[in-house]
C-alpha cells in the first residue's frame, strides 16, 4: 500500500512554542490530505481538510489560526501549533488521499506532541 | 456523511476465526466500505477495501451483503499481535472520514 511519513514522531516543547509537523506521501501524489488528533482512549477526531494550492477547510471548534496548514506540494502537508499549552499535547495522524489505485487514504504513523 | 456501528471490544483466542460486523444503515450509493487497524501509538493501517459482494487479501476478508447496510470483517487464525482496535468507516477517498469508537480486539493465548 501507499507510504506516509510524519516528522517528528515525537516532539516535547514549552508552552507558548510553535510546533510544526510534516506529513509526506512517500510513493504517490496526494492532492488531499487530512489532519486529526487523537487523545488516550479516544476515536480519531478530524481537524482539517487540507487541499493542495488552496486554505485548509477546518472542522468546527478547531481555531484554524492555532492550527495553521499548509498544503504548498502534492507531497506535503505542514500543521503548525502556535502558542502551544499543555492541553494541546495529543496524538496527530495525518492521512493522504491517494485516487491513482483504490482511491482510499492512508495514514501516517502519528507525532506525539507533549507540551510543558 | 455515513455513521457506523461497531462493538465496543470483542475477544478472541490465537488460531481462531474472527468476523467484526459493522453497521452503516444510511451507506450512499457510491461510498466504499474501508477497514483500517490501529496499535497504540501509531497511525491506522489500511486492512481492505470494498464496495459489494466479498473481497479478500492476504489478511482479511470483507463480506458486503447485497443491500450494504452492513460489512462484516474476517481475520482467520488470528495471533497475538492481532490485538488492536479495528474501525469500519465509510465514504470515498476525498471525503472526510468520521471515525466511530472502533472494536477494540484482544486476542488471548
């Protein structure tokens, strides 16, 4: 099946830091790829709809000035926690829609964020 | 955007077959039915993918009935590191994927 990659895996910060994560589709294009978080126990929660050359869609209750996309490559997705706190430490999952076989989306392995 | 229904947790022991049924009453007509697994700490993995009928890979099988209301997933002979939760969702690549609670599976010696 198709790759996605996420960098970092982990990242520990201090509040009031911006974080930024990478998520790359490795072996295909991906015009659409999606954001969502992820608490202990929980279903994945979808934040944003990110589509390439155009503003992320974002989900309702999520502060998209907090949770800037970025979306410049068929490639590559960036989300950027700004001003992070500690109730932003979560699990983010991207995942990568790819048309060119099943037309289904795959995931990336996740970044642990921890804020202090 | 389809909901779907799942059991909360199912057990099961290494060898044996297991089927996670999955219920999607208001499936539209061109959504697809997608299983993905998930260990802690890492990114759901796409099992297997369906749209009618059956459908089989070298880890599980998807079993459609005809009016696709519902899925049912099969995993035979499962092992230890089966263990994990599986979620059933639907819709189409492009789509917004609503995750529901999953089955959380745990399989036993």
């Amino acid at each position: 099946g198709a790759v996605v990659s996420q960098h970092p895996s982990r990242v520990i910060c201090k509040s009031g830091t911006s974080v930024k994560i990478e998520c790359r589709s490795l072996d295909f294009q991906a015009t659409t790829m999606f954001w969502y978080r992820q608490f202990p126990k929980q279903s994945l929660m979808l934040m944003a709809t990110s589509n390439e050359g155009s503003k992320a869609t974002y989900e309702q209750g999520v502060e998209k000035d907090k949770f800037l996309i970025n979306h410049a490559s068929l490639t590559l997705s960036t989300l950027t926690v700004t001003s992070a706190h500690p109730e932003d430490s979560s699990f983010y999952i991207c995942s990568a829609r790819d048309y060119s076989g099943e037309d289904t989306q795959y995931f990336g392995p996740g970044t642990r964020l921890t804020v202090l | 955007l389809a909901k779907t229904t799942q059991p909360i947790s199912m057990d099961s022991y290494e060898g044996q077959e297991v089927n996670i049924t999955c219920s999607h009453n208001n499936i539209a007509t061109n959504d697809y039915i997608t299983w993905y697994q998930q260990f802690p700490s890492q990114g759901p993995r796409f099992i297997i993918q369906g749209y009618k009928t059956k459908v089989t890979n070298e880890v599980a099988s998807l079993f459609i009935p005809a009016d696709r209301k519902s899925s049912t997933l099969s995993l035979p002979r499962v092992s230890l590191s089966d263990t994990a939760v599986y979620y059933c969702l639907v819709g189409l690549g492009f789509q917004k994927l609503v995750f529901g609670t999953g089955t959380r599976l745990l399989v036993s010696p």
